[in-house]
C-alpha cells in the first residue's frame, strides 16, 4: 500500500507533534509515524514523570520541614510503588490528548512502526510506503552512556528505565550533574533514598552561572546529598554489597546506580543514505531553515544536534514546518535559548551570563544581582535560597538573565520577552507589578538599575539639584 502525503513527520514526541499540528491547521495531508510511543521522552521518561516526582518529593520535604512554619514536622512513610503509580497516573492525563485515536479525529494519520528510506521521496513503515512531497525528521534522542569500565556488566538505570522502580533504594549513586542528574538527586534525597551525586567538574550545572552553582550546591548539601565535585566516574562493578564505583580517589557503594550523562540524538536506523542526507552519529546537518541537504527533507529537535530542550524543539518543529509548507523562509535556529532546571529553588537563564557578555563586550558590561531574601513574598515562602542577577549595557540594554528561586521558572519569561524585543532594563522598572509575587524580585531588580543611571554622573547631578530646589 502507498500513500502520498504532503508532509511526513518521523517521530511523535514534542517536535512532531507540533508540526502535525500547525501542518493540519494550514490545510496539509500530514502522517506522523512512531515506532514506539506517541509523546516521546516528554510524556513518558521526561518532563512529566520527572516534574511529577518532584511534586511528591517536596511534599516530603515540606512534611519534614513543617515546623518551620509553626506546624508539626512528620517523617512522610514513602511508598514509591505508590508514587510511581501516581506519576504514571498524570502521564496518562497527557497522553490522553496524544494518543493515535486522538491524533486521527484531528486529521492526522499515523503510522506506528519504525521507519526507513528507500529512497529521497518514499518512506517504509512495515508493509506501507508513504511517499510525500517534505519530510521532516524529529526523532529526538536517547540515553548517553558514557565509556565507564564494568558499565556493561551491571544493572544500571537512566533516566528511561528509572520510572520502572518500584522500591526506593537506600543508597542510589547518581553519575552527571546536569539538569537530569540534579532534578533526581533531589527528589530522591527527599523521598528517603541517601544520594551521591557524582560531579565530574567542580560545581553543579555547568552551563549555568556559576553563583546559581553555589546556591543550588549549598542547599544540595544542606539537604544531606553527599556532593563529589572533580570525580570523574571510571570504574564500575557488582558486589555483594551494592554497586561499587570508582570515582576519582574513592570507592563509593549503592543499592542502584543512575547514568545521567546527557543525551545522544536519534539518527541510526533511518537509512538516511537510501534518502541522499549528510549526517553523522551526533546529529543530522541542517542549515538556518532546517533544511538537510536534501530541499525538500528537514530536521528539527534533539535529533539535529542542538541545544536539548521540549520548548526548543517544539518551536524548531513550527519553524520547518512553516518553511516547507508557506512561502519563504524563517529562521529555524535561535542563540537565545531560554532554560529552567526544576530543583529547589529552580534554575532558569536567557541570554548572555556573566562571562559571556564580558568577553564580548568588555567594561560595557554592568551586573545587577538582587538576593531572593529581599523579596517579601520570598519570605512569606520560607523560600529565600536565590537571587536575581540580571547583565546588561551600561545603557541599559539587556544581554542576559538568571533566574535562581522557587518559581524561577516562571520569573524568567518577562525577561525572554523583554531580550527579544530589545527593551532596555529600565523598561521593566516602570511596569507595575502585583505585591506580594516572586516577580517583585524583577521590577525591584530593574528599579535599582534605571536610579544608578539617572542617579550617576551629570544627569544625577541636576536631579539632585532640582531636588534640592523642591524643598
């Protein structure tokens, strides 16, 4: 049987489900095939489970910490067969809007198997061929395993296999201390596991700002996660005890063992060659549009290699699909990427850090850092580990913000807005903002900016003197 289409998608996880979406919307005969499950590692081993768990395990946390607020402290019992069945619960809530049936009453029609090229134009799916007009690639990615000796010959978890737990394990080691490794540390620190995070440089989240590092570090430490900075994971094996690994100078001993060390795209077993498209083993090649070298196939998401994120590759798949359906050509890669880690406080950053805008722009870089303690609904909160740090021009233009506190998450999205319409910092000081919020921080934050410029040399001079004169 063969089908001719006017766009097919391979993959059903954020970015395929996006371009589905939009395609169906302008009008588009569109097939998404899967070869697993629709909703990809969002829905099923990603943002959903991972930020479900977390739910629970500050929940946990607070019952511990209840006396912090005039409330009994209770150690929490933690069944986490129970808090499983709970995660898997809120993963059917999504998926139910994902689903093949749901998918198809939307005018979609999807294929569920793995796909492979025959040629430029003609896709396999088992016994069906589906040829089409574009393509576009949005198969994501997968567990990294790094060359750990022993690796092999052990039983250990990633991020995929960890949602299959049914017990909490009393010693769990965790390898990587990216935003995987750092969301789990937590939250199974909280849910009663005793955690060793094993950090291969000297701080946590390295592509972060190195004081959101600190902050996150010291309440990683507070919270009782045993913290090994600069030990690279090199040996690994099973004893009767546990899990041994050696990791710098030490022997460390767990009940499982954790592999968060990133993520590798999907871009084997496509027969990419039968189709004419330069890739390699770390992402499929795509100019500024998404384009592959082939014009009429595109990639978007993980599987080209960039930056990983569910909104970022959401937005890319938007962008190919519009640049192979309408006229022209937009823009599919973007250097302002925004990202939130969702620990306690949460971590969130757009734009240049610090050291990146000073080794572009020199001394005419200026830094605003407001702690979260100032914050009055912070401290409402008991909540006041964070601060707000914001980069700018001496004239106020914006280069980039960190975001570090409970709601950072949020907090971050005025400062997007505001880098990508080119608004100086003091254009936010003049907004109203609602009292008591976390956002305070951002008003009170660009507030101090925009009186140190109108305070500072001559300008400050004549306000001060007409000050004066108003006496």
């Amino acid at each position: 049987m063969n089908k001719t289409y006017d766009l097919v998608i391979i993959g059903g996880g954020s970015a395929g489900l996006t371009a589905a979406g939009f395609a169906v919307q302008l009008g588009a005969r569109v097939a998404l095939v899967e070869k697993h499950r629709i909703g990809g590692d969002c829905t099923w081993t990603g943002c959903v489970p991972s930020k479900t768990l977390l739910k629970a395990a500050k929940v946990a946390h607070q019952m511990r910490q209840a006396n912090h607020y005039g409330l009994p402290s209770v150690e929490p019992q933690v069944d986490l067969k129970a808090v499983m069945a709970h995660v898997r619960e809120v993963i059917a809530k999504v998926y139910r809007h994902e689903t093949p049936d749901a998918l198809r009453a939307d005018g979609i029609e999807v294929f569920m198997g793995a796909a492979g090229f025959l040629d430029p134009h003609t896709l396999a799916v088992g016994e069906t061929t589906l040829t089409a007009r574009h393509f576009l690639i949005a198969t994501g990615a997968h567990p990294y395993t790094p060359p750990i000796d022993g690796l092999d010959k052990v039983n250990y978890l990633t991020y995929e296999s960890i949602w299959n737990l049914d017990a909490l394990p009393k010693r769990l080691l965790i390898v990587g201390a990216g935003p995987i490794g750092c969301e789990m540390a937590q939250a199974f620190q909280r849910l009663g596991a005793q955690v060793t995070l094993v950090v291969s440089r000297d701080r946590l989240l390295p592509r972060d700002d190195p004081a959101a590092s600190g902050v996150l570090g010291q309440v990683f430490a507070a919270e009782g996660i045993d913290l090994r900075y600069q030990a690279r994971a090199e040996r690994v094996w099973q004893g009767g005890d546990g899990i041994h690994l050696m990791a710098g100078n030490d022997e460390l001993v767990g009940d499982a063992l954790l592999i968060a060390a990133g993520r590798r795209p999907n871009v084997n077993g496509l027969n990419l060659e039968n189709a004419g498209v330069v890739y390699s083993d770390l992402s499929i090649r795509v100019d500024d549009n998404l384009r592959a070298n082939q014009r009429h196939i595109y990639a978007a998401g993980d599987c080209t290699g960039g930056p990983q994120f569910t909104h970022y590759a959401g937005w890319q798949a938007f962008m190919a699909t519009r640049n192979a359906l309408l006229p022209g050509a937009s823009r599919g890669v973007s250097d302002q990427i925004p990202w939130t880690t969702f620990t306690d406080p949460e971590v969130a950053h757009i734009g240049l850090t610090e050291e990146q805008a000073q080794v572009r722009f020199g001394d005419d870089v200026m830094i605003c850092e407001w702690p979260m303690a100032r914050v009055d609904r912070a401290l409402t909160e008991g909540d006041t580990a964070g601060f707000i740090k914001l980069v700018h021009k001496k004239n106020g233009q914006l280069l980039g913000a960190t975001v570090v506190a409970g709601r950072a998450g949020e907090m971050i999205h005025e400062w997007i807005v505001a880098l990508n319409q080119g608004l100086k910092v003091g254009d936010l000081s003049g907004a109203i903002h609602v009292y008591p919020t976390y956002s305070t921080a951002s008003m009170q934050a660009a507030a101090a900016i925009r009186v140190e410029q109108m305070l500072s040399g001559t300008s400050g001079r004549i306000i001060r003197g007409l000050a004066r004169l108003m006496r």
